[in-house]
C-alpha cells in the first residue's frame, strides 16, 4: 500500500511538518512528481505524527522471562520507542555464542527491532573478540576501564585493523566505576584524545536507558536513517498522538493513539493487532555511512 501522510519530524512545531510517502513499510520524499491521483492522503487533523525513538536498554536477559516479551514491547512502544539496543554484560570471549544466542532466542517474540552490543572489560578485549563479534553482527563494543593504563596499554591499531570495513563502534562506561571522579575525569580525556588521534568510531557518553538516541549517535552506529526520523529510507515506524487530548499536559506521559510499525498498524485506541507482527533483529548497519563533513569528528550533541 502507498499513501502520503503529515508528519513532524523531530518535534511537533509548526516548521519540522512535512509530507512524506509510505510504500511497503518504507519512507520516501515527497514531491509532486511521484503521487498520483490514486495514491491515498491519510488525514492527520489533529494528530501529532512522530517518528519512532530509538533506547538503549541494558540486560535484558536477567530481567525478563520469554513470556514477559510481549509486556515488555508494549511498554516500549506506549513510550514511544520502536527500536531499542541490547546491551549484554560479557566478560570472556568464550561466553560470546552462548549469549548472544540466548538473547536471540529471548527475543524472537519481540515486537520492536533492536540490535545487539556488548560491554566488557577493556583490559580482555582482543583483535579476535572484535572479528567474533563482527562475524555475529554487533556493531557496537561497550568497555569498562580500572586504571588509567588500560587506555594506554590496548592494542588499538590492531583493535582498529580488526573492526574495519564497518568501522566497528567503541563508547567508554564509566557508570558503575569504583573510580573517582577526579579519576574518571583523566579516563575521559584520555580516551577522547584517542579517539580523535586515532579517528575512532565513537560516542563520547554513554546514553542512559531512559534516555532517547540522538541522531548522531544513530548515524555512527549506522541505524540512520531506517530509525529514529522520517527522512528517505526509514522504516515506517510512527506514532500518532491526539493534539485536543485534554487529560494530559506533558508529552512525556501521554500514550499514542495510533503506533506504526513498518507500515503496519499495531496500536488503535485501545485495541492491539499484534497477532503477525514481529521484530527483526537489524544486522546490516553500516556505521557512519551518512555523517555529514561537519559530523565526521564531531562525537557528542553540542
């Protein structure tokens, strides 16, 4: 089915409303050269359009059970995220199949798409982890440092020369750091000059779990432009709020009326249709791939 719906990319003011088309779960540009009188106008009056948000969420094994999948995607989805990126603890290479597999397996009922990444300590990460790694399509390295010297003593170049072609991507985490701030403060700039001297694929601060993935991060990551925006490419994840919904004041705790997911309505009122509907685990990223000359070293949100 094709059709051409409002949207408001970004946030729901007046200047980020555009029009775009959705043809099999997929959003192109809109101009006058490509509809015709047969393709559809979906009314919008009265919605806010959104595009679906894109969420790190951390260990997701030891939370919830595979009958707790379902609860689990629609608790997402009610916030509006439509994709998430499983962050699983590993702390030997040897523990790398049996994870990700029971992660995998954990997951095949869920709703949303997601990809996988891992975090584990600097000091044990090897150039062969890092090929395993990409060989099972994760995009994404999370480490963990005790001292200084792990920053010092990695073998980057060969870490480096292992991530390529897709320019695998790495991101400090301090969070749960027994270190001092004074401590974690030098860690930080340490790897930061790394990262620019050696031109690494990164992101200088690890998002919170409630927090929503800017799009410079999807960029590096290489989930842009299919998540997280309405620009050509997207999947066709969105979300429908109803503007004169008087019994809420703040975005943040209002619940769509309408969720998309590829194209594919799951959400209506209060009537879910997820009967045929499921996730994919996304492993054809390809990081960087659409940086501007402006985003090429820039590795946070100004």
């Amino acid at each position: 089915m094709k059709y051409v719906i409002q949207v408001h990319d970004g946030n729901n003011t007046a200047a980020n409303v555009k029009k775009v088309i959705v043809e099999n779960g997929i959003v192109q540009i809109f101009n006058n050269s490509n509809i015709s009188q047969r393709v559809k106008n979906v009314d919008t009056e009265g919605f806010t359009v959104l595009p679906g948000k894109v969420i790190l969420k951390e260990n997701v094994l030891t939370h919830i059970t595979e009958g707790d999948m379902i609860s689990f995607s629609k608790h997402m989805l009610l916030h509006g995220f439509s994709t998430f990126i499983h962050l699983i603890d590993m702390k030997y290479e040897s523990e790398t199949d049996k994870l990700l597999e029971s992660s995998r397996q954990l997951l095949k009922n869920c709703l949303v798409d997601y990809v996988h990444a891992i975090r584990v300590p600097l000091r044990r990460l090897t150039p062969s982890w890092v090929r395993k790694l990409k060989k099972l399509s994760v995009p994404l390295i999370v480490f963990t440092v005790q001292t200084m010297n792990d920053i010092n003593k990695a073998s980057w170049q060969r870490l480096i020369e292992a991530a390529f072609p897709l320019r695998t991507m790495f991101i400090l985490d301090q969070k749960n750091s027994d270190l001092t701030e004074r401590q974690k403060l030098k860690i930080q700039q340490r790897w930061e000059e790394a990262v620019k001297y050696r031109r690494l694929n990164s992101y200088f601060q690890l998002p919170e779990q409630h927090e929503v993935l800017p799009l410079l991060f999807l960029k590096r990551l290489g989930l842009y432009p299919q998540k997280g925006t309405f620009d050509s490419g997207a999947h066709a994840d969105y979300f429908m709020y109803w503007e004169k919904d008087l019994s809420v004041t703040t975005e943040e705790v209002r619940v769509p009326d309408v969720i998309v997911l590829r194209g594919e309505v799951v959400k209506a009122s209060s009537y879910w249709f997820i009967e045929e509907i499921l996730g994919r685990e996304l492993t054809s990223t390809m990081p960087e791939q659409f940086l501007s000359i402006n985003e090429v070293h820039q590795y946070t949100v100004k």
